[in-house]
C-alpha cells in the first residue's frame, strides 16, 4: 500500500487563466493540509513541448509560483517547485518511454488536437508529453492526481505505464494513481467560442480571464462573453444543450463554491443583463485579492526563486530514492 499522496502541476506556457484556478489551483489549496501530503510543481519541462522564448517562459515559470503561493499554496504544508530542478523526472521519463508504447501516444486526443494536420512538424517531444507527465507523478509514487477535464486521458495512461511497468518486471513497485476530476467548473470554456476550452495559449485576450486580469479587464470580457438571448433556465437539464450558458453557470458555481443547482436556484429565469454583472463581481472579489498577491511577488523574483529552491531540495529527497529503485529494477 501506498501512502496518501497529491501531485499535481500547471505548464508556464503563458499568464495563468480562470481556467487553472477552477481546474487546478483552487482545489490544491482544498486539498492541502488534509489527508495527502501535497506536491505542486511548475511544468517547465513540457511548456518547452513547443517553442518558448527563453526570457518569457522564466517570467511565466515565476508567475504560476506566484499564482501558487498567492492563492495559498503554504510551502511548508506542500512541497513546491519547478520541474527541471528535479533530474528524476527527465531521467523516468525516459524509462517510461521504453515502457509506453507508441500506439498508446497514438490515441491521445490532446496531442491531437495541438497538432492538427501538422503532426509531422511537432517536437517529439509534444508527442511524448504523457510518458513525462506519468514519471512526473510516478517518481513521488502519488496516488491522487487533481486535474480538470481535458488531463483524464493522460492520467488513465500513466496508469497503463504504471500497470505495464508493475507486470513487465514481476513487482508492484508503482501505484495505480486515481485522477481527481471534482466540482462544477473541470473544464472551463473559452468566453468567445464555447466549443473551445479556456486556454493560456488561447488566440484573443479577450476568449479568456487571466487571474492577473484587473476589474476593468474582468468586468468587460464577462460583458462580452457570447451566450444565446435567453435568460437562465430553471433547471440544470434545460442547461445541458446551452454550452455558453452552461459555462458561465458553472464558473459562478467553482468561484462561489457553490453547485451549478444552486446557482439555477438563485438566478433562474433571469436574464444576462443581470447575471453577467453578478458574475463579474464575483471574480473580482475571488481574483483581486490574489492579483494584488501575485504582482507583489512578482516584484522579488528572487524571494520566488529561493522558496522554489528549497522545494525542489524536498522533492528530490523523495524521487531520487524512487527513480534509483526504478533503474535497479529494470536491470540498469
Ligand atoms: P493550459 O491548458 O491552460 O495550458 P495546463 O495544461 O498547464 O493548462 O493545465 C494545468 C491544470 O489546469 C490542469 O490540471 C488542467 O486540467 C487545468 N486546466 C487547464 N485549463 C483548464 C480549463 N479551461 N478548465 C479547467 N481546468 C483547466
Ligand atoms: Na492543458
């Protein structure tokens, strides 16, 4: 048996979104403290899956520490840090690349639906992501991934790798970890085309909320925010086949922690002249005070750099041992 233990992380490959505060940050803060021990990493190692400018992505490296600490992430209670300080995910990623299989990657939607026509032209690196991000969970042996909607695919292969790994060699040595898919906001949409998913490498500024955003900025794209003219509906069923509607709905419900029924209860029937503002003062009072938190640390980078050191001194004590019995097993 395993103990009870969290890893999850978020890839600095632009300003943090809504999206990663519903998804993710919001429920790292829930779950630290209680049962799991807790590790937040910052995924640098597969932002550069596609090209980053080198100046940029350490900005944005610092920004999701700051989004981190910011929203609550103790680093005495969680273990935090930035990936390519810790050898050992680069070193099982490798590992678990001779054990995933290439039909495995194959059917990953995600790596997909990044490479469109142009699958050819990827790194090959892009195409390996899950294998990295099964080691990434795996070197810490954690047994609860929380990830929003879109990451289900990649954790269900990371418990193939984990199964493969544990039948190949005749050993129970790796845990099947469990994704956390919880709450009412895990796939959060893009404010102008409701198909799309609310991304930080979106095309428009204005498709989605950065929780660097100031109140102007927040209050104008919920404004904007397409929806069909009918008001909200009673019932979560008529709610189904309205996706705009629906994601406003379920993002008030995550920043109010509330269940999207209850936010049906409360402004059913009325209509987007009276919810968009509601909704909008709702993300600002939730966002503003860690928008102020985040551009202060931002400030004294090197405050940030020092609490992300000493993460990752903590995280290497556990994977290092981990990664070592994996090489040992396998007959390196
Ligand atoms: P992005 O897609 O913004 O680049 P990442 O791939 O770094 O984000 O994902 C970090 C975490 O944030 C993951 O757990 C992911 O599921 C979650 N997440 C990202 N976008 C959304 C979204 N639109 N709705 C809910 N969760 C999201
Ligand atoms: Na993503």
């Amino acid at each position: 048996t395993f103990a009870p233990r969290v890893f999850s992380g978020i890839k600095p490959s632009g300003g943090l979104t809504l999206g990663n505060y519903l998804g993710a940050i919001k429920r790292f803060v829930e779950m630290q403290g209680g049962d799991f021990e807790t590790i937040f990493c910052v995924m640098d190692l597969h932002a550069i899956t596609v090209w980053q400018d080198p100046e940029e992505l350490k900005r944005a490296t610092r920004e999701v520490a700051a989004g981190y600490l910011a929203s609550g992430i103790d680093p005495e209670k969680s273990i935090l840090f930035n990936q390519s300080r810790v050898a050992a995910h680069a070193e099982l990623g490798w590992l678990f690349s001779c054990v995933a299989r290439m039909g495995w990657m194959n059917r990953m939607t995600q790596f997909k639906e990044k490479a469109g026509k142009n699958a050819e032209k990827q790194s090959l690196g892009l195409y390996a992501y899950p294998s990295l991000m099964a080691a990434d969970i795996l070197a810490y042996h954690a047994t609860h991934v929380p990830v929003g909607e879109d990451q289900k695919q990649h954790v269900e292969l990371t418990r193939d790798i984990a199964a493969k790994f544990n039948h190949d060699y005749g050993t129970e040595f790796f845990p099947l970890t469990t994704p956390v898919i919880e709450g009412p906001a895990m796939r959060v949409m893009n404010l102008r085309d409701g198909t799309k998913k609310m991304s930080k490498s979106g095309e428009s500024d204005m498709e989605r909320i950065n929780m660097i955003d100031d109140a102007d900025a927040i209050a104008k794209k919920f404004k904007k925010a397409r929806t069909d003219p009918a008001p909200l509906p009673e019932s979560l069923d008529e709610l189904k086949d309205r996706p705009e509607a629906k994601n406003l709905v379920d993002i008030y419900a995550g920043l109010s922690g509330v269940s999207a029924e209850q936010v049906i209860a409360e402004y059913g029937g009325a209509g987007w002249g009276q919810f968009k503002p509601a909704l909008a003062d709702l993300a600002v009072e939730k966002l503003a005070p860690i928008s102020s938190e985040m551009a202060r640390l931002m400030d004294d980078p090197a405050e940030i750099d020092r609490i992300m050191a000493k993460g990752a001194e903590r995280a290497r004590a556990i994977a290092d041992p981990i990664v070592a019995k994996t090489s040992e097993i396998m007959g390196l």
